[in-house]
C-alpha cells in the first residue's frame, strides 16, 4: 500500500476526463463532483496505508478546511486575480483548485487551458499526485464552463498535456531557487508536509529536529517577491508554541500578516489542529505588531507568573535513573478529573528537584475545549500533603510565590472561570499546553 498504489486513482481519474472532455457528462455529473470535492483524499485513505501518508505527510486539504480556506483566499484576493499561483507541495491539487475559482475562464475550455497553464505552478515529490493535481484541474475548468454554458470539448492532446507547470519535483528546492533568483511575486499556496526533519543548513530560528512545515514557510517567505502573498494551512504548534517563537519573529520580519485564524482539527482522520494564515510579503522597512493570536488572547494585565512560579514536572520517567530518596510520585494517571488530591500511593526513587505541597499541577496534553475526566480544559488540581514530591514532566506545576494553599485554592477557580478556557481555546489549539503559555494566562 505505498503511494505508487494511488496510481489507480490517476486512472480512473483520466478515464473520467476521457468522457467529459468529449461532453459525455450525462452519467458522469456526480463522479465530477465527487472528484473535485473530498473523493482524492478518501481515496488516498483507502489505497494508501496510514503509515505510508504519515511518513510522506499526505494528507489532502477538503472538508471544512478547505472551505475556510477559500474563504480565506476570496477575503484577500480582489487585487491580484491576475497572477500566478503555485502550491510547491500540490498534493491530489485542493489548494490550487481552489486558488483557479478567482480566475476567469475563456471563452471556450481550451481557450482557458492556454491562460491557465501558464498561471499554475505545482510539485509535488509523487507522480501519482501529481497526476491527479492535473486531471482534478482539467475537471475544474470543464465543470465550469458546463456550468456557464460553454463546454465546448477538449482534444485529448489538449487534456492530456494540461497544466504542464505542476510537476513532480522537491518543493523545498524550488523555493530555495526561487529565492536566489527575483522572487516569485504570485499566491503561494502552501499545506506543507507536517513531519520533523532537520532544520536546514544556515537555519537560524532553530536547530535539530523541527517541524518540516515551519521549515516550508520560511523558505516560502525567503522565496516572495515584495508584494507576493501567501495563504496557508498550518499546524497550531508553530502559532502557538514556544519552540517556534524564533520562527515566528523571522515570519513577522518579512511578512505582513494579514489574518492568522485558528481552525480545529485538520478534519475527521487528522488529530492535528490547524490554523490559516494570509501574508503579504514586505517591500521592506520596519516590521509592525504581529497578531499570532486574537486580541481576547493576546494581552492581559495580571498574569499567573505574578503569583506562580510555573515549570513542567522534573521526571522524566523513562530517562531519569532510580536513585535517591524514594518519594511520593505524581503522574497524570493518578490525577482526578478536578479539585484536590493527596499525596499519591506511587513511589519512585529521584535525587532531582521535589516539590513541596501545596501547588498545582495541570496536564499538559489536553484537548481545546474539554480537559481530562470531565475537568475543564486547562483545569488544576491542587496537590497537598506532608512531603516533596516527584512530578512526572507530563504535568505543569505552578508553585505558589506567596500565599500557600488559599493562593492554589484561587489559581483552580481561575483556571476553571470562562475567560482562561476561552482564552486557551483562541491561544492555542494544539494538543500541548505549554510552559509559556501558562504563565501568561490572565489572572482577572
Ligand atoms: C499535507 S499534504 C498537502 C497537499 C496539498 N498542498 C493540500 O493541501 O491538499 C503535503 C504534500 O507535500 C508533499 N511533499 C512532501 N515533501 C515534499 C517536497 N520536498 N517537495 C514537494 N512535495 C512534498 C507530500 O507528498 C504531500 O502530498
């Protein structure tokens, strides 16, 4: 079940272009649209192993999220309907189907292909997509002009070598040529490939393993020409966590950001959350103030850090060898859904740094909008007893600066109150809570 095996689908998809090139559309109508809206990406989950989409980090952009992101390009796009777009990692071809509903169709499908393909640039490192990128495209432009009127058929040489510009290729290359060249000044079009892979060599927001999208983007930003725009589908983690703040601060130099809107769930078979973004590129001059997050959650006048100090639990279980004082040890799966607990019965050995009750603890995986056994999300629970304790590094502490158990007592209260849940929602959507963002949580 590896990629080439979504060949089957390119077929298919050819001998679908086949009839309605030559106007059969009667029995085909449906297949058409179940082509252009969702069928690549449940076909790529039924002929493509899930280990296989994983490590190529193929996952086709339909559903709810393409729809926000055609909105998001129709926001934005009035001024530009005449260039060029290209999506550098195409996929089965959403992104750029969606990109064509700004452009205007000639007055016949082949007088359309000849504009058209000079406008479309894609790659993509598999031949199957990228045949299907094509074909999807070719549908594109037929279904609209049967939807105006216009289907005049099109010669199979003409379907067949359509959309020359998307291609396969490494996507990354093309935009560190780019780059070195005048710029591209089109719509960049970007769902990158989700994985981790080493940063690039010269890279300067990060070192070893990091995300493969932040890597796209930035590359993708290097490569716009001044007033060039880029619209993308990217994971919360780089809008909202720590580890990519440099990268956001190299975004911020270059880019404009025109709207940044968290989404959710990629869809219903990616458990990542998402966020869509609109950026122009700058002709220079000084960066302005960035919104990676909605003004609700970007600034509030009190913070947790002024009364916590906030860390992750110092175990690290797997890591950490069993020496030292054996002592209570807290980890997620003792903690209750909310309120207060005891000391726990698990004991470890640890000679690292204990904590001494009272304090917080919250978990750090927790879902937008629900927290674990019923809790909130985001909720606390406070941890008392006669005796430091170990605490596992999936746990976030918050240690009170001054006011012992009623200080913790206060901090669950505001934790579990409307204003931090919302907040969390808006300020991050991936699974991970983080350190940061913890400690910036409004406190009134
Ligand atoms: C998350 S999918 C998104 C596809 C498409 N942009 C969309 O939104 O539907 C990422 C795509 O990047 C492709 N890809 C991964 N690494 C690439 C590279 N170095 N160059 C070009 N494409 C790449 C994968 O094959 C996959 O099709």
């Amino acid at each position: 079940m590896s990629i080439a095996a979504y060949d089957a689908y390119a077929r298919q998809l050819e001998t679908l272009v086949t009839d309605v090139a030559a106007g059969r559309w009667s029995r085909v109508a449906d297949d058409v649209t179940h082509a252009l809206n969702g069928q690549a990406s449940a076909e790529l989950r039924r002929m493509v192993s899930r280990a296989d989409r994983r490590a190529s980090g193929s996952f086709f952009t339909t559903g709810g999220v393409r729809q926000s992101y055609e909105q998001l390009l129709t926001r934005s796009t009035a001024s530009v309907r005449s260039r060029v777009i290209w999506d550098p990692t195409c996929g089965g071809g959403d992104l750029l189907i969606a990109g064509t509903a700004q452009f205007l169709l000639g007055a016949t499908p082949a007088e359309t292909l000849t504009v058209w393909n000079r406008r479309v640039r894609g790659h993509d490192l598999h031949n199957p997509f990228v045949t299907v990128a094509r074909m999807r495209l070719v549908l594109a432009v037929l279904e609209r002009h049967r939807a105006v009127g216009s289907d005049a058929p099109l010669t199979e040489q003409r379907w067949r070598n359509a959309f020359p510009q998307v291609q396969v290729g490494d996507g990354l290359n093309a935009l560190r040529q780019v780059s070195n060249s005048r710029g591209f000044g089109g719509q960049l079009l970007l769902n990158p490939p989700y994985g981790m892979d080493a940063a690039l060599p010269g890279c300067t927001w990060s070192t070893g393993k990091t995300s493969l999208a932040a890597t796209f983007t930035a590359q993708a930003s290097a490569a716009m020409a001044p007033g060039g725009k880029l619209f993308a589908v990217l994971p919360d983690v780089l809008r909202s966590g720590s580890r990519y703040r440099a990268w956001r601060g190299q975004l911020t130099e270059r880019l404009v950001l025109e709207e940044i809107r968290p989404h959710g769930l990629f869809d219903d078979h990616t458990d990542v959350d998402v966020f869509l973004l609109s950026a122009v590129r700058r002709a220079g001059g000084h960066p302005g103030a960035a919104a990676w997050w909605p003004p609700s959650a970007a600034t509030t006048n009190r913070s947790i850090a002024d009364h916590f100090r906030v860390g992750v639990g110092p175990v690290v279980d797997n890591r950490d060898p069993h020496d030292g004082p054996e002592v209570p040890y807290l980890t997620a799966r003792e903690l209750p859904g909310q309120g207060k607990m005891d000391l726990p019965l698990r004991r470890r050995r640890f000679d690292g740094r204990l904590l001494n009750p009272p304090f917080v603890v919250m978990r750090r995986t927790s879902r937008p909008g629900q927290g674990a056994k019923g809790g909130a999300r985001g909720t606390g629970i406070l941890i008392q007893g006669d005796q430091p304790v170990a605490v596992d590094n999936h746990l976030i502490v918050a240690e009170p600066l001054t006011g012992g158990a009623a200080r913790c007592q206060e901090l669950l209260e505001v934790l579990d109150g409307p204003k931090v849940v919302h907040w969390l929602d808006e300020r991050i959507r991936c699974r991970h809570l983080t350190v940061t963002v913890v400690r910036s949580l409004p406190w009134d």
